[in-house]
C-alpha cells in the first residue's frame, strides 16, 4: 500500500535548528596505523530509566541527544520521550515492543522526536540500528504497517537527506523491535545533527507526523560508527612495502 505523508509542522525548521616515500616508509606507516576500534553503539545500557519533557537532553557515549518537538507553544514538562526498560510490562499502559536486546532502549512519545549531535563536534552518522512502533494504547488495533520512522540528517550548508522505513503492526498481540540499515549513501554520510520522529499510519494508508499524538517508536542499538578496516589501497600499500623489505633481505644476505 502507498503510503500518503502528512506533517503539521517542519520537524527542525523551529526548534530542531537551535539545537550538526618509499616501499618500506609506507608499510612502515601501514604497520604503524592504528589498531581497528570498537562500534560506537548508543545503546542506552547503564541510563536509569526515566521520562523526558520537551527540549530535555542527556549524554551518551560522546553524543548529547535532545527529546523535543516542533511548535511554538510545546512546554518544558510536556512529555516527549523516555529511556524505557527492556521489560514490556513496564511500560505506563501502552503497548511497547518485545525482542529489546539491551537493558534499556530510547522510546519517542505523543509525536516526540530524538535529536542527535556529537559532543566533539566531529560530526553524527547512521549506519544501523533497531526500532519498533509504540502503540498508544493496549486496547487499540493497528494496520500493518503501525508507522513509519523517518532518520533525517542535517547538513552544515542547511540541506537535509531523509530515510524512511517501515514499521509493523502488531504480530500477534505485540511489537516486536527489528533490525533497519541505512543504505550506503546515507550511512556514509557525515551530519551535523540528526533527527529521528514517527508517523503514525491509519488503515486507509495515510501517516502522520506531530499531529495526531501517536507517532511513537522505540529505537535501540544506534551504530553511529563502524570499526576501522583498512581499504583496499591500504592493503596493497601494505603488501608492496612488505614485498620490498623481503627482496632488501634477501640481496643483504
């Protein structure tokens, strides 16, 4: 079903916007880079649970991540967001998803979005992460697809690219939380801010953004960056230089 894409207000355009030599010289250097590092994954383990207003923010893993919402007349206490724990059950009378992989994960509520920047200013991207739609209430049926989440990152000069992926309804009586990779384009990509909301979709296909109250989701396991794996040109770089010290020896001996 084509989906029809209704938003009340520019997710950023008020509020987003204030918060994005030789052979041996280069095996040498080859030899000498650095080891290949960790995944930076926001994956909200050791955050206490907690709910967050409007323009809220906490810091994670050298990320400041803002819960707000667009508009003019949004409050301080307005409930935005939360750092939810992985169990269900606990989960104020809506209906949150199942198959959480971590202790804790981010939830988006009453059409809250989540702001994402570097704290070193170096700069934010996405290449993966796990997301669900939360339903509004337990009582309440959802077409398949229950919404939509759109990652949507922001460039210095002011441009912005956007990705939108699917959400299921409900499988059984639950959401369940579902593995999303950007496409290579987007994950290379380097921005100044990003934004992640929801559109809450109806059964006649139509989605909505901050205007029914509904677009909630929870999102898990962000991969803002990958390990460092050597490129192909370092490779043969390495095999060069590495071929060279093996003739140097042989003609010395």
């Amino acid at each position: 079903m084509k989906h029809v894409l209704r938003s009340s207000a520019s997710p950023i355009s008020r509020n987003f916007t204030r918060l994005i030599g030789t052979a041996m010289l280069a095996a040498a250097a080859c030899v000498a880079a650095p080891a290949a590092v960790a995944d930076t994954v926001l994956d909200f383990e050791d955050l206490a649970p907690t709910m967050l207003g409007y323009q809220q923010s906490f810091e994670h893993k050298g990320y400041r991540l803002t819960a707000t919402l667009p508009g003019e007349d949004n409050l301080p206490g307005d409930l935005v967001g939360g750092i939810f724990p992985g169990d269900a059950a606990s989960c104020l009378g809506m209906r949150c998803p199942l198959g959480v992989q971590s202790e804790a994960y981010y939830a988006g509520l009453n059409d809250g979005a989540l702001v994402i920047e570097s704290l070193g200013g170096t700069g934010v991207q996405v290449h993966a992460f796990n997301a669900s739609f939360i339903g509004a209430h337990d009582d309440l049926d959802y077409p398949a697809v229950a919404g939509l989440l759109e990652v949507r990152g922001y460039l210095a000069d002011g441009s912005t690219m956007s990705r939108q992926y699917d959400l299921p309804g409900l499988f059984g009586n639950d959401f369940f939380m579902r593995p999303f990779e950007t496409d290579s384009a987007f994950a290379a990509t380097t921005f100044t801010q990003v934004a992640i909301f929801a559109y809450s979709c109806g059964f006649n296909g139509i989605c909505e953004a901050f205007s029914t109250g509904q677009g909630q989701f929870g999102i898990d396991n962000i991969v803002t960056e990958i390990s460092a794996v050597p490129e192909p040109a370092t490779w043969l770089m390495l095999l060069a230089g590495l071929g060279a010290v093996t003739t140097l020896a042989r003609r010395r001996a």
